[in-house]
C-alpha cells in the first residue's frame, strides 16, 4: 500500500510539472501583459507583475492598433463561416447519405482523396481566383473558399449513416418532405456532431493566419490574427504591446475551451484538427 | 397507415435503390448538393487541376506566352538553394518534433489514463495549446527565448550554462533558431497527440491489465509488454497523422522572426517556400512544382496511413 502511496506521488508530480510547462508560455504571456517596462527587461525574469492592475500595455496596444476593429472582424468572419459552412455541411452530408443520385458513392470516394491535398498547394490558384473575382480585401474573401469542406461533409455524413432509416419512412409516411425531415429530425439528432463540426471550424476560422495575410491589406479588414503579425513586424514596435494584445487575442478560445472542452477532445479524437 | 407502409416497404429493395425511390423529383438531390458542389469546384477541384498544369507549363517567354510543357519548374526548384534549405529544414523538423512528441505524449497520455483526481485541470492544461493561435503563443515564445531576457536562458544559467542565442546569428551563424522552432513545435503538436493516445489507452480492454496483475507484473512491465505493443497501431498512426502535419509546417516560424524565415533566411520550410515564389515573387509555375512535391510526400505518407488503418484494423 505505502509504494502504491508513492507511486501515486510521483504520478502527480510528474504531471504537475508538466502542466506547469505546458502552461507556461499562457502565464507568461499574460503576466507580461500587466509589466512596466522595467519589470519586462529585467533579469533574472519577474515572475509576477507589480500592479495586476496595471492596463497600460493594454490601452496602449488598443489605442496604437485597430485592435478593436480587428477583433470585431473577426467575430463576425468566425460567425458567418461557422453558419454558412454549417448550412452547407448539413446539405451535403445529407445528400450524400440519404438522397439517391447517379455515381453517389464513386463522388464521394473521390472527394476523400481530395481531402489529401493540402490547403497550400489550392492556395497558389486560390489567391489568384479571389483576385480575379475581386474579392480581396473584404470579409468575404476570408469566409467563402472554405465554405465546402469535404472533412466536416464526412464526419456529418458518417453520423447520417447510423440514423436508423425506419426513422425516415415513418417521418415519409407521415408526410414529411425531405427537407422538413432533415431539419425536424435529422439535425437534432446529429447535434453532438454538429457541435464538434462547428467547434473546430470556429477554432481554425479564428485561427486562420496565412489565407488573410494573402488576401488582406487593408487595415479595414484585417483580422485578429492579421493585426498581430503587422504588430510584431513594424519596427520598434514595444513587445509589451504584443503580448498584451495576444492576450487578448486568445481569450475567446480560452473560454470557448473552457465551456466546451469535452466536445473538443472528442471531436479531435474522432477525426483530427483540419488540416 | 399500415396500408401506405406496405407500399413503403418494397422501396427497400436493392432494385428500387438504384432509382429514386427517396424522392419523387429527380432534380431535388441537385438543389441539396449544388452549395457543396459549387464552392468544391471552385475553391478545391480547379485549383488541383489548375496546379498540375502550372507545374508542368515551361517559363513564360518574352512574348507572354509559354513555351510549352516541360519539366523545368521542377528542375529549378529541385536546384534552387532557398528550396534545398527549406527540404532539409522541414525534414529536420519532421524527425524531431514527431518523435520527441510521440514519445512525451505516450507517458503523459499513460500516466492521464489512471485514476487520479483533477483530470478536468490538467486535461485543460495539457490540451490547451490545441486551440490556441501559433502566431499569438509564438510572442510569448519569443519572449521566452529572448537571449538576453528570456526564461530560457535564466533556466540555464541556474545550471551555470551560458546563454545561447536562439533566435538571433550571432557571428553570421544560428545553429540555436531550428532548435527553439522544435521545441515550440513539440509543445504545440502535444496535445493533439496526447488525446490521439489517450482514446486509443481508452480502448484497450482492462482484462489484459487485470490478467496481468494476477500474474504479479510491475507497472513498468505492465508498460512494456501490455501497453506499448496494445497501443502500438495507435501510436504509428498519431506520427503519420502528426507528419503530414509536420511537413506544412509555416505558422510555427513566423512568430519568431516577424514573418522572415530564421535570423539569416536560414529557416525556410517548405510551405514557406511555395508562398514566397508565388506570393512575393510571382513564379506560379515554381510555386506550383514545390507544392507538387510537397503533396507527393504527404500522398506517400497517407498511403502509409491508409494501409496501416486497413492492417491494423482487424
């Protein structure tokens, strides 16, 4: 019992320290956000700030930068495409496990092998297409191209394949249309699905960095993402700033994490992160 | 009711399936994939198509038009020094960052699978990183690796290690920049991995471990003999998946070095590569022949995968 005892121990320290290391770099972050100058050249390192309330870096960083603008067109690129491409996901993946079309299976098959091709080999085409449409520099151009995604299609379409079609004669009997069926009754079913579709799509889509750095160079548009990296690029720019501004930029996720961990984990574990 | 049941049921058959017995209008399946289709043809399909052909299509002439089809893209890439650089670059970063991930993540994902108290804590400290931004938690890396303030450099000096210059070049030389590149990449692929291993620990039946407890074997050898070779199809498929990403990798090194690759452009990766040539300089066809090569070795890597899954399976 005594070397189970200390078994156990060492168990909890070998994680604690880990999770110490892997939160870290968080702490770290948003501990420097509240430093003075001083503090934040010191070293040794200050561990803690003097004044946790010290909101210097952050009204700064704000009043330098469009953060405000930045940060609400993000909200609103990372709400449109998690709708649209939900709307979109829920079609198709519908269409693929219940309605009956010529070659269904073999198009389906094709567009699995579609899914190894990496985003940064369409990119090249990709960048010239929004162009030609004159789409750059718009909200948009950051919501659109990733409206069809053939990986959210499939889990969606997997989950549809294990509702039970006798549920689909009785709600056909009862004189339901295909399109009242899928909403009435297959969305609800397949919400858990659904959720973790659109979890993972709100991560990458607030996330996204390389598409909006091609196609944004207007400060009217950029996103949070964006509005970071031409922060750390401009000469002399005060990292302090930086880190507060990152704090900030990571908060939604944080809490989005917090609340819906468990829809998380279980979504990546079914399929992986896009990409 | 059970009369129009009876008249539902034949539909069933193999027979009727082929034709439209879900819906009584031939064009409605049309209405439902036709936004899917649309953004996939456009976005996906003619960009695949498209890139074959750029890859392929010889330099532009003076005259504006192409030479015809030909391997020199290819030829120039494979020859080009930025493009050798990021090659080697990206497969150093592949073999390291996969296999120190791996490994970590087999311990941790080990000793999370037990029972013990605050799982929900340390699960959200170890998976954190999963939706948190490269490009915002790289700064506070940055910081971190900071040569003359950073954390880093004060852990070793508590060793009394001289500080080492991570991200910069000092004396025209940064054998120090991938190093730090990995062990961001390590902590970012982590949490991915460790839920990967973690749902695979999960699915092992606990009578192999009760069978083996009968039988008197301590934990390290319950870790060797049981668990490892259990997890094993698990764990080759979480370094494939974590290699094909691996081999994009891009987001890790912007943060570092404000957008350039590494102190002395010593640091492109491969991704990096295809977007400076098409991006900033404007060679589609040169662009398009390094993704083609970048797909080819993902494609190796998924097929991998693929036949792994199928033998594993089982």
């Amino acid at each position: 019992m005594k070397a189970e005892k200390i078994r156990k121990c060492f168990i909890y320290a070998f994680l604690i320290l880990g999770a110490v290391i892997m939160l870290f770099p968080f702490y770290w972050m948003i501990s420097s956000s509240f430093k003075t100058a001083a503090e934040y050249n010191s070293f040794p390192p200050t561990w803690f700030p003097s004044d946790w309330l010290n909101l210097d870096n952050f009204t700064r960083a704000f009043e330098k930068r469009n953060f405000f603008v930045y940060f609400i067109n993000s909200v609103i690129v990372t709400f449109l495409s998690v709708s649209l491409t939900g709307i979109v996901t829920i079609l198709g993946a519908f269409g693929f496990s219940r309605l009956r079309f010529p070659g269904r299976s073999a198009i389906f098959g094709m567009l699995l092998a579609f899914m190894m091709v990496p985003f940064e080999m369409l990119v090249i085409t990709n960048y010239q297409t929004v162009t030609r449409m004159q789409m750059v520099n718009s909200l948009r151009v950051l919501i659109i191209p990733f409206i069809s995604s053939i990986f959210y299609t499939y889990i969606l379409k997997n989950f549809f394949d294990t509702v039970s079609d006798s549920l689909y004669y009785s709600a056909r009997i009862d004189g339901a249309s295909n399109w009242k069926y899928l909403w009435r009754v297959m969305v609800p079913i397949a919400k858990p699905s659904l959720v973790t579709i659109m979890l993972l799509n709100a991560i990458s889509s607030w996330n996204s960095f390389m598409w909006p750095t091609l196609v944004i160079t207007s400060n009217k548009y950029r996103t949070v993402q964006l509005g970071l990296f031409t922060f750390m690029s401009e000469a002399g720019s005060d990292t302090k700033l930086q880190l507060a501004a990152s704090t900030v930029s990571i908060l939604p996720m944080i809490i989005l994490f917090l609340f819906a961990r468990r829809y998380i984990v279980n979504g990546v574990a079914r399929g992986g992160l896009k990409g | 009711m059970a009369d129009l049941a009876k008249k539902e049921k034949p539909a069933r058959s193999k027979a009727e399936a082929q034709g439209n017995y879900i819906f009584n209008r031939k064009w409605e399946p049309v209405l439902y994939m036709l936004p899917f289709a649309l953004g996939l043809l456009v976005f996906t399909i003619y960009p695949i198509v498209r890139v074959v052909i750029m890859a392929f299509q010889e330099k532009y002439r003076l005259s504006g038009r192409y030479d015809g089809f030909g391997l020199y893209n290819f030829q120039y890439v494979l020859g080009n020094d930025d493009f050798r650089n990021a090659i080697s670059n990206t497969f150093i970063y592949v073999f390291t960052v996969v296999p120190i991930a791996t490994i970590l993540a087999i311990l941790i994902a080990n000793l999370l699978n037990q029972k013990i108290r605050g799982m929900a804590i340390f699960q959200t400290a170890y998976f954190l990183p999963m939706v948190t931004s490269s490009i915002a938690v790289g700064l506070s890396w940055r910081y971190i690796f900071n040569s003359q303030i950073g954390v880093m450099n004060w852990l070793l000096s508590l060793f009394g290690i001289e500080a080492v210059d991570w991200l910069g070049a000092s004396g025209g030389v940064a054998p120090w920049n991938i190093v730090a590149v990995i062990i961001f990449g390590v902590w970012n692929m982590l949490p991915f991995t460790i839920i990967l291993l973690l749902s695979g620990l999960q699915n092992i039946d606990p009578m192999y471990y009760t069978a083996a407890k009968v039988d008197g074997a301590g934990s390290r050898k319950i870790f060797f003999r049981i668990t490892v070779p259990l997890l094993a199809p698990t764990i080759f498929l979480t370094m494939i998946i974590n290699m094909i990403s691996a081999f994009k990798v891009y987001n890790e090194i912007i943060p570092f070095w404000s957008g350039r690759p590494g102190a002395i452009n010593n640091l492109y990766t491969m991704v990096y590569f295809i977007k400076e040539q098409f991006y900033s300089k404007d060679r589609l066809g040169f662009a398009s022949a390094a993704a083609i090569i970048l797909f080819l070795i993902i494609f190796t890597f998924t097929m991998l995968q693929r036949y792994v899954q199928r033998k594993f399976r089982y």
